[in-house]
C-alpha cells in the first residue's frame, strides 16, 4: 500500500539523517492528513491509493508552477527547494503514461465511444479519467483529447 510506503520512505530517511527528503516526506503525509480529515465528513471514498495519488498529483503540480514562477523571478534557491520536493513527490507516483500513449488511449476510448465530435469530449475525458486517471496529468490529457477532434 502506498500510505505503507511514504511511511517506511520517512522512517529510512530519518534513520539515514536525511533532513531535505524528511521534509518532503513529512509535507506528503500532512496533505494526506490533510485528505483524510476532508474525506470524513465527505461521502465513503474508494481505493485509499487513488487518493494518494491524487493528493502527490495535486502536490506536484504546485512544485511545477513553483519552481516556473521562481526560475522567472530569479529565485533560483527556492526553485532547487521545489526541484528536490518534487523528486521526492515523484518517487511515490506511478509512473505517467507518454503523449504518444495517451494519444493511443484516447484514440481508443473514442473508437469504444463512438465519439467524433466535440460534443462528446466530456464523455471521452471521464472515460480517460476512470481508467488511467493515475497514470496522466489530467490538464495535458484534456488539451490531448481536444486536439483529437480538431
């Protein structure tokens, strides 16, 4: 299990003294915290790793604009903090799926769908999601899907 795993990543790092990567590690499990304390009051969740993932794809996403907004404001030792993070985040991903991979999903989920319109892209993007929502950056997918019907 993922959560299993994040926590042994923090035992080992503060057993090898590794201050940086402990950091990362501990912000991964307060936002899953974070989730969990959300997710109380909220309907019965699913699959506890689907909400994991989803809360390091959020995290990592944040570190991406992070590290764009501080590299252009000439902070480059705050973009290096978000680079290390990031990597961390990234460990505990699954691994994501290549344009050319995606292209060749949504291709299929159309083909599945009857889809050949533009009208039905909501529907081609909810398909996506449910089976490969772990495996795509869903922003980039949804641009993906849109340039399949232009």
């Amino acid at each position: 299990m993922l959560r299993d795993s994040i926590t042994q990543a923090q035992k080992d790092a503060m057993k090898a003294r590794e201050k940086e990567r402990l950091a990362a590690i501990r912000l991964i499990l307060a936002k899953i915290k974070d989730k969990d304390i959300e997710l109380r009051t909220a309907q019965p969740a699913g699959d506890d790793d689907a909400i994991i993932i989803d809360v390091l794809q959020k995290m990592a996403k944040q570190r991406r604009e992070s590290i764009t907004l501080y590299e252009q404001g000439g902070r480059q030792e705050l973009a290096d903090q978000e680079k290390s993070e990031l990597a961390v985040i990234e460990e505990f991903l699954p691994a994501q799926m290549s344009e050319e991979e995606a292209s060749t999903a949504i291709a299929s989920i159309k083909a599945e769908l009857g889809a050949d319109s533009i009208k039905d892209m909501g529907k081609v993007i909810a398909e996506l999601k449910s089976r490969h929502g772990t495996q795509l950056d869903m922003s980039k997918a949804s641009a993906l899907v849109k340039a399949s019907f232009g």
